[in-house]
C-alpha cells in the first residue's frame, strides 16, 4: 500500500474519530458542573450612583459607576386572558335561591311577577317580513336556572296581563311558548278599545276561533279579555274624558243567551 493512501486512510480515521467525541453524551460529572454554573449565572448592569452588590450571603456597598451584580431572574410564564368562565361558574350547580323555603319564594314570585307584558312576534321590519322580533320579555328570574323557571311559570303565566297587537302575532307567540305553558295562560288583551260592544263580541269570538283552527285547545275559553267604549271620548274644558270597559271569553255569550232564553 502506498504512503499516500495510508495518509489519506489516517485523516478519515481521524475525523470519525473527532465527530464521534463530539456527539458524545456527557459525562455525569460534567453534566454537574454544567448546573451548577447555570444555577450560578448572574447579570450586570451599571448602577446609577451608590451601586449595590446584590448576591445570596449579603449585600456591600461599591464605588459609584462600578457594575451592580445581581441574581438573573427567570421570566414569569405569560398569563391567558381571562374567558370570563371560571370552573366554579357551573350552570349544573345547585341555585342558592332553591334553598329558601317555598313560601317565601311564592312571595317573591307575587311580587315580582306582575304586572302586563307584550305578546307580539311582530315584523322585523317591511323588508324582511319573515324575521321576527319577539316584543315580549321573560322577566330574569325565569332565566336563574331551569328549576327556578319552571316554579315561576305556574306563577308568571296565569298573573301576567299578555298584550297583542294582531291575531296573527298572537298565534306565533302562543307556538313559541308551548302547549304547557299555553295551558297557564289566563288573559290574552288586544292592544287596543273596541269603539262599542258588539265590536268587542265580534272580536273575542274571531280569536277564541282563530285559537281552536289553530290547535290551541289549552287556552281557556275565558282568556280573551277585550275593552270597549262604554262612553265615547269627548274634549271636556281641554281634557279628552271617556270611560271604557272589558268583557271576557266566550262565556259572556252563552250565559246571556241562556238568560235570554229563560
């Protein structure tokens, strides 16, 4: 074998044997001392007049423009913006108001559950007459939680006064509720006076037949309560005066034919 290849043979020997050193594992000892340095590091920085020497045993004042030397502190992990959900906010959780006794709950429902409201699903507006708005609004107690808003149903629905504008505004809002809670209504009102009485019949007899053709068989047969000029408005010394009234259902017709024919 010539000298040449045999000197060529030794540098490739060589340089395995290099790269094989170098992609080696540490040793256990060296690996130490590595840590132990990294635990060690420290950072520099000039201190602005009276520099102080900060480290782990003590402090001791330094010349004015000398190097402060300082433990280097690790850089605290970035926190997430809060979602505004928290572990503990479970809607599953038990309501705190379920713990106090039925009687006074009912007294709460009483109280705050009155009053009159608007049963309308009217048009969103005249270019899409197909995307309604609900005109009526569930009172936030019955939104605390499903339990609470099925105790404060039995309350709402027959104490609550619904006001409609259209006959057809009142179907979509008497689907939207449910057979269940259609069956606790117990006063649907136009929202408007009937010049005079027979206007008023003919009125309540229109929706308690609308309501039947619709399937709403849970509305009782009395729910309709409609309002009529008893006397019409007249201008009094600058004062509109007027007194009107309500009928209800369809039981005012069949009592006085019954009266009528006895």
């Amino acid at each position: 074998m010539s000298v040449a290849k045999k000197a060529q043979q030794a540098k490739v020997a060589l340089a395995l044997a290099t790269a094989a050193l170098v992609n080696a594992p540490a040793s256990p000892m060296k690996t130490k001392v590595q840590d132990d340095g990294a635990r060690k590091s420290t950072a520099y920085r000039l201190g602005p007049s009276g520099v102080v020497k900060s480290s782990g045993k003590g402090k001791g004042k330094l010349k004015k423009g000398t190097l402060q030397k300082s433990p280097m502190k690790t850089p605290s992990p970035k926190q997430k913006p809060s979602t505004g959900k928290s572990k503990g906010s479970n809607t599953n959780n038990p309501c705190d108001f379920l713990a106090l006794h039925p009687d006074v709950r009912k007294i709460i429902y009483k109280y705050v559950l009155a009053g009159s409201t608007h049963a309308d699903l009217e048009p969103a507006g005249s270019q899409r007459p197909s995307h309604l708005t609900n005109a009526y609004t569930v009172p936030p107690i019955l939104k605390v939680c499903s339990s609470v808003r099925l105790e404060a149903a039995q309350v709402w629905y027959p104490r609550m006064t619904f006001v409609y504008r259209l006959e057809k505004s009142l179907l979509d809002w008497l689907r939207l509720i449910g057979p269940a809670n259609r069956a606790l209504v117990r006063t649907l009102r136009p929202d408007r006076i009937f010049i005079s009485r027979p206007w008023a019949e003919a009125a309540v007899v229109f929706t308690h037949a609308r309501l039947k053709d619709a399937g709403f068989e849970e509305i009782v047969e009395d729910a309709i309560e409609a309002a009529f000029w008893e006397k019409l408005p007249e201008v009094v010394d600058g004062l509109c005066e007027g007194k009107w009234t309500f009928i209800r259902g369809e039981k005012w017709g069949l009592n006085e034919s019954a009266a009528d024919k006895a």
